[in-house]
C-alpha cells in the first residue's frame, strides 16, 4: 500500500519547487522583505486575482492556516474509535503547535522568523501615506504596536504632515524574511497526511470518520493550491526555500520515536 505521508512529501514539495521556479523564470514574485515593495499592492494584482492580499485564499484560510488544521485534526481524532483516539496524536497536534508558536509568534520574547530578520539586517519600519518610511525601534516590531503622531510623539517630527486619526503598524523589512506561509503550509499538508494514514490503517470507520477523512483530504489540496500560489507570488525564492525547510524540519519533530 502507497505510504500517504510520501505522497504529501512528493506532491507539497513539487507545489513549492515549481511554483519558485515559475516565480524566478518569470518574474512574478513580490520581494516581502523589500520595504519599499512590502506595502504595496503586487503589480499583478490587477491581473490575477491570485496575486491580491484580499484573495479570500489569503484572508479566510492562510491566515487561519493552523486552526483550520487543528481544526481537521482534532474532528478526526473524535470520531475515530476508542483504540485510535492515542495520547501519542495528541501529543503530536501540541508538538506541531508548538512549532508553530515558536517559529511564528513568541519564543521567550520575539518570534524566530522575526529573530532571523533582524539578525540578518532586518530593521523596524513604519510607512508614512506619502510612501516615506521612518525607523522606530525594532521592540515597535515585536510587539506590533500601533503608532500615532499622539501616542508617540518622539517617533513623528512636527514637519511631518499627517492625515487626522492616521495610525501606523511597524513592521520588520531588509533582513531575511523567511515564508511563514510557505513554512505552516508544508507542515500542515505533512501533519494531516500522517494523521489520515494512521486512520487509514485500521479499515473500518464510521458515517462521521469517513466525512472527517473527507474533509481532512479538502483542506489538504486547499494547502496544496495554497503553497503554489504563495509560491507563485510571494516572497523572494531564498525566503520560501528557508520556509519549505522550517516546515519539514517542525514535521520531523512529530515523527521522533517518542510520539511511537
């Protein structure tokens, strides 16, 4: 029998490796990092709505990508029988979860992404409407506070003219800005694999597994789709491939020999 976890490995790998490639030959990818270009709408925007911040993909799935994962997982950890509902799976969902927190949102203080742009020179910016951009200090960026020319005062000079209520929110640009997307992408594609072949194991399921494998496959191509069209046009080739291996390195932690 075909092992479900190669075919996750060979399909999200081949997502994100041809999407690169498609992106470098030609030349449809926003640099993210750049902060001149981050702000800015993608210059195929208009073109292919795949290419828009706003596509629904972006904004109701990808952003939500682990709870949609987590979501997937913990329906068909339920509805699965007694002997399959392990403390090993769930210990592998905290894991991955973990992984998650860690690269993405808080590692005693600031993310590792985040640490890896600053320390690859990485600077916290703020962009003005004009299109200008001032530096603030990168604690601005960690805790993504919001700016006004009233709340802070020492970052806006009073030759800056600014519109009434206007308010900005740091972000870190120029250091290596590795794919988060393209990162919780490939681990959740892995993650849901593994689960769906450790039910497939045991044959017999109910009404309500068989839906929740179902719906676990769906989410799985909806990351798969995902990882090809963030890979199209997001972020610059070097910062997916950093993102791709983040993923496979985060999945790898839930194949150790203590989930067995």
């Amino acid at each position: 029998m075909y092992d479900l976890r190669l075919v996750a490995f060979t399909a999200v790998t081949l997502a994100v490796s041809l999407g690169t490639a498609y992106s470098i030959i030609y030349g449809t990818y926003l640099d993210t990092s750049d902060p001149l270009l981050a702000h800015l709408a993608h210059p195929l925007a208009l073109t292919n709505y795949w290419a828009r911040k706003s596509n629904v993909l972006n904004v109701y799935f990808i952003k939500k990508a682990w709870g949609w994962t987590s979501a997937a997982f913990l329906l068909l950890w339920a509805t699965t029988t007694p002997s399959q509902r392990t403390l090993s799976r769930v210990m592998q969902w905290l894991t991955a979860t973990a992984c998650w927190l860690t690269f993405t949102t808080w590692f005693f203080g600031p993310a590792v992404i985040d640490r890896v742009n600053l320390a690859s020179g990485g600077d916290c910016f703020v962009h003005l409407p004009s299109g200008d951009l001032i530096t603030v200090p990168t604690d601005y960026c960690f805790t993504k506070s919001t700016v006004t020319p009233i709340s802070h005062p020492d970052i806006f000079t009073s030759s800056l003219v600014l519109p009434e209520g206007w308010s900005g929110i740091p972000r870190l640009r120029r250091g290596h800005d590795v794919s988060g997307h393209v990162f919780l992408l490939t681990m959740s594609v892995l993650f849901l694999a593994d689960q769906l072949s450790r039910s497939l194991r045991f044959g017999q399921s109910s009404f309500w597994n068989k839906l929740a494998m179902a719906a676990n496959v769906v989410l799985i191509s909806i990351w798969l789709f995902a990882s090809v069209t963030t890979s199209v046009y997001f972020h610059s080739p070097f910062e997916k491939v950093t993102g791709y291996v983040l993923g496979l390195v985060s999945f790898a932690v839930t194949q150790t020999s203590v989930f067995s």
